[in-house]
C-alpha cells in the first residue's frame, strides 16, 4: 500500500490542472477554459472545468488527475475514502471529459468518462485493485481505493486521445 500526504497531493494536482488548462488552451480547437475548482456547485460533481471549443456550442465540463509514477496502468479511483465508503471521483465525476496528466512522461490523455466509465464498471474484476494511505494535516489518515488499468489497452480503444507537453 502507498503512503501520501494531503497537503503534497493537493499542491501537485493544482499544480498539474494549470499544465493541463495551459497545454489545452495552446489546441487550435479551444476557445477558452473556465476554471470552476473552487465553486462548490462544480465541487459536488467533480469537475474542474469548462471547456469552450470550436466543436460545439455548450463547453465539455472537464476533470483533471495528475500522477507522478511510471507504472504504465492508469489508477481509476473507486473509493475515495474507504472509511466513510465514498465513492472515488472516477465514479462519480459527471464531467464530460477526463484528463489524465502524467507529469513525469508529459502526457495527457483525453476520456470520454461516461462510455469509459460504462466500460470500466462492466469489467472492473478484471483490474487489479490497490490502494493508498493519505495523511491530512491533523495526522489522520484515509484510504483510497482504485483498479490499477494498463494504458497499453486504453490506448488501443476509441476511448482516449493522447496529447503531449
């Protein structure tokens, strides 16, 4: 089991929603990205931000996830915290897009979450779980609970686009 720290995992996912709003805005297609972090409605739902593009009038709401390991499997989070029995943000996000940053390879890779996450569900018993001990800053600690998906298969699927750094 892997051993975190609140306060570093925090300052590493903001730190990676700002390459990835930063690399998104450089696409020919975006027009603009709005971030709505920190307004509790979008909280509730797990999303990040708006994505305005050429493609279509109303922006894809858009859920960022940064890591920094080189395992070659995406981590979905199912359980966010094993000890109330909430659910992971892989789960429950209702964004449209979700943004996968591997800060160490500089990539980013694009899912549509709801037919991703439909197919997840379907062969989650095929995914290996783990899980991943976080410490807050009173010294407590929470449980985080995912299945371990090789990007090998993700990227084969008509589920994914890759963009680099």
């Amino acid at each position: 089991m892997n051993k975190t720290n609140f306060k570093d995992s925090l300052k590493k996912g903001k730190k990676g929603e700002k390459v990835v709003i930063e690399r998104l805005l450089e696409l020919s297609y975006t027009s603009t990205i709005l971030d709505v972090s920190d307004k509790e409605e979008y909280r509730d739902i797990d999303v990040d931000c708006l994505w305005y593009t050429s493609y279509q009038i109303e922006p894809y709401s858009l859920e960022i996830k940064s890591d920094n390991y080189n395992s070659g499997n995406f981590f979905f989070e199912t359980t966010s915290c094993k000890e109330t029995g909430s659910s992971g943000c892989f789960m429950y996000s209702e964004a449209d897009v979700f943004a996968y940053y591997f800060t160490k390879k500089g990539i980013i890779y694009l899912f549509n979450l709801p037919k991703i996450r439909k197919t997840f569900i379907e062969f989650i018993n095929k995914f290996e779980e783990k899980s991943c001990k976080t410490f807050r800053y009173d010294g407590s600690c929470y449980t985080t609970i995912g299945r371990l998906v090789p990007i090998k298969k993700l990227v084969k699927s008509k589920f994914l686009r890759t963009v680099r750094i």
